[in-house]
C-alpha cells in the first residue's frame, strides 16, 4: 500500500482534475443495459474510442436514480451487498478516478499489478478525512433536476482520483467490493497515465 496519493475533488465535479495524460480514457457505462454483464469489454471513449481498453467481469449496471448515475441520467455500474465486480485492463496504468455515489462504510476499491494487491481504499476512510466538510458532499447533485428533490441527503457522492505516483508504480486490475449490506454505486471510470496535475480541489492524501 506504498507509493499512491489520493485526491478528492470539489462538490458536483464528476470527472478528474485537469491533468496532463500520455492516455486516458473514461467509461459512462451509458452504452450498457440493465443487467449483470458476465463481461462487459471497455474502450474507455467518449462517443469514441480510447487507446485504452478492458473487460470488466460479473458487473451489474443499473439505470440512473438517486443513488447513482451521473447527471441523473444514463447507466451505472454497481456491486450488491457482500458482492464485487472486477475490471482487468489489457495494459496497465498510473491513474484511476471514479464517481462515488451514495457511499457508505461497505465502499471499498482495491488495485492489483498481476496477482499482488499494491492498494486499497475505503470511502468511508477518504470521507472521514474532510471532517465537517463532508456535509456539503451529501445529496445527488443533480437529482433535483429531474424528479424535484434534493434525493438521498445522507450519503455522499465525490468524485476520487488515486494517483501512483512512484517510477514503476502501476496496476492492471480493480475491484469493486461491497463488504456488507448495502449498494456500492460509481460512475465515471477513469483510467490513464498521468504526467502532472493542477487545479481546484478539496484533499490530497499522500500514502507513501
């Protein structure tokens, strides 16, 4: 668990900060139906694709509501309770973002290079970090949009990057685990080569 730096982004910011990328790509899953996908295979495009690409495995994909779906629209990917989904990429990186959405204690991310785990984070953790500011994270962002309510005011929705940020540092596998009751809900995968960063944002968390 060496070598990784986490960044939490501002409120209703659904995408990684501004970033010089060698790659990048995201995943919406809004090309996905209403199902588990045994495997659902990933160019990481939007509208087209990117020279990234992966297979996600055992993934359910729910439509838009309150607890997840970015905009209140589109498709999510979601892990049911003491559940995980796992997405392999074909060739590894340095970055990894995603949306979080309506989080909870069960939330937790875990990368792999190879068969070794070099990282992991809970939600949670990350959450507990912002202390009293974490109140303006609660709430669909954009729920209100469409249905005309705030949707869901006790849990959080934040956008989280995890940077590796040392000579060598990379994964090539991701887990997705509910460990306990409830819904772990994301979108927005995003997954590249880093360079260097810049902009606004809320918390850096260095693990070295």
């Amino acid at each position: 668990m060496k070598g990784v730096r986490i960044r939490v982004e501002n409120p209703h910011v659904y995408g990684p900060p501004p970033l010089d990328f060698t790659l990048v790509g995201v995943e919406q899953f809004d090309t996905a139906r209403y199902r588990t996908y045994e495997r659902f295979y990933s160019f990481f495009g939007i509208g087209q694709s990117s020279p990234i690409t992966g297979t996600y495995f055992n993934m359910p994909v729910a439509t838009a509501d309150m607890y997840g779906g970015v905009d209140s629209a589109g498709m999510y990917a979601y892990a049911p309770s003491n559940t995980s989904y796992e997405l392999r990429l074909d060739e590894p990186a340095t970055f990894f973002g995603l949306w979080a959405s309506a989080a909870d204690s069960s939330n937790i991310v875990r990368f792999f290079n190879r068969l070794d785990k070099v990282f992991e984070y809970n939600v949670k953790n990350i959450l507990d970090f912002l202390g009293e500011r974490r109140n303006v994270y609660k709430g669909h962002p954009t729920y209100d949009r469409w249905w005309g309510d705030r949707g869901n005011d006790s849990e959080e929705y934040i956008f989280i990057n995890a940077f590796f940020i040392y000579e060598g540092a990379v994964y090539d596998r991701v887990q997705f685990l509910q460990a306990g009751s409830g819904y772990f809900e994301t979108d927005n995968h995003t997954v590249g080569n880093w360079t260097r960063e810049s902009g606004p944002h809320v918390m850096t968390v260095r693990i070295e």
